[in-house]
C-alpha cells in the first residue's frame, strides 16, 4: 500500500500525543483529514491539551508528563477537512465497512472508528500500555468521566467485541465492561 492509497485521516482526538505529524501525513497522502468539530482547535491553531488524570495514578503520571515532556513537544498545524459532528460518519464512501462514532468522555470530541466486524479503533476512550496501565481498561485520563461511562456504554451496546486501544494492544471488549460497571 501507498500512501497516496489512503483516502481519510480520522483524528481520534485533538491531544498533543497524537496530532503532532498530521500535518505531515497530510502532504504524504494528499488525504483529506477528518475530526470531531469540537476538537478543531487543538491542530488548526495548534493546542497542547493535557487531560486530567482520572486515577491516582494519572494525576501522577500526567503532572510528570506536564513538567518532562509537554513543553518541549512540537505540533505543526493542519486543516480539518471533514468536520465530523455528534452523529458520526459512515465511512461507507471511503470504501470501509464500518463508522465514526462519536465517544466523548476522554476528551469532548473523542471519536471512535467501529468496523462491521466489532473491532473498535478507540483512541485513548481504553488504554493497555504500560506505565499508562500494568493492563487493559480504562484511560487514566479523561476530561469527563461521566460522559467517558455513557460512551463506553454505547459503544459495547453498538456490538463492539475488540478494543484498539490507540496507546497497547487489542484486548476483548467483556474487559471495558467489567471496567465500566465499576465506575
Ligand atoms: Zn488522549
Ligand atoms: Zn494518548
């Protein structure tokens, strides 16, 4: 595969560890990039969004992250082609099986791709990497944790069995549901 083969760069969301070379994929692909409008901001202007931590842990981790990493990160802005809204997006027209559902929580235009086969491209909506976790979950950040529930709950109620978690390996979907019960 070439990267001109690709067709759309979905932006799962707007934080700084994963939106830093979008610009370049853009120029690579010549694709048309795709986000949650709520988000655009944080790679037109660009914006370093660090989310709150929503464990111990998190906290922790993400004031040390704060202090050691984020100030010297470099994001070059790129231009959101395809805004995409609270209702997602079918990327039928793209030639997948599958859609862009919008699961805020971990942040308020977090976005999910869901493929008619169950796995779910998540983003950081789940986390399986350590020193983020010792195994797969829940994010330890979330800019709302409430919403964060709501939305894990959809996605499984939506038949998702696999979970792509942008930060680790796949791990089944019964795991998010334990996760979510006892939240
Ligand atoms: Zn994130
Ligand atoms: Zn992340």
């Amino acid at each position: 595969m070439a990267p001109t083969d690709v067709r759309l760069i979905v932006l799962t969301h707007g934080h700084w560890d994963h939106i830093g070379r979008v610009a370049e994929m853009k120029k690579l692909t010549g694709a048309p990039l795709a986000m949650h409008y709520s988000e655009r901001d944080r790679i037109e202007k660009p914006l370093k969004v660090m989310p709150p931590g929503a464990t111990m842990w998190g906290k922790v981790f993400g004031a040390f992250l704060n202090a050691a990493v984020v100030p010297s990160v470099h994001l070059e802005a790129a231009t959101v082609d395809v805004e995409i809204g609270d209702q997602g997006m079918s990327l039928q027209t793209y030639g997948i099986n599958g859609k862009v559902i919008h699961t805020p929580g971990h942040s308020p235009g977090s976005l999910t791709i869901l493929l008619a086969s169950g796995d779910a491209l998540v983003g950081d909506v789940a986390m399986n990497l350590f020193p983020l976790r010792f195994g797969p979950g829940l994010p330890i950040f979330a800019e709302d944790v409430s919403l964060l529930k709501g939305s894990i709950e959809h996605l499984l109620s939506l038949g998702a069995t696999t979970i792509h978690p942008a930060h680790g390996a796949a791990f089944s979907a019964a795991v998010l549901k334990k996760a979510v019960a006892r939240l």
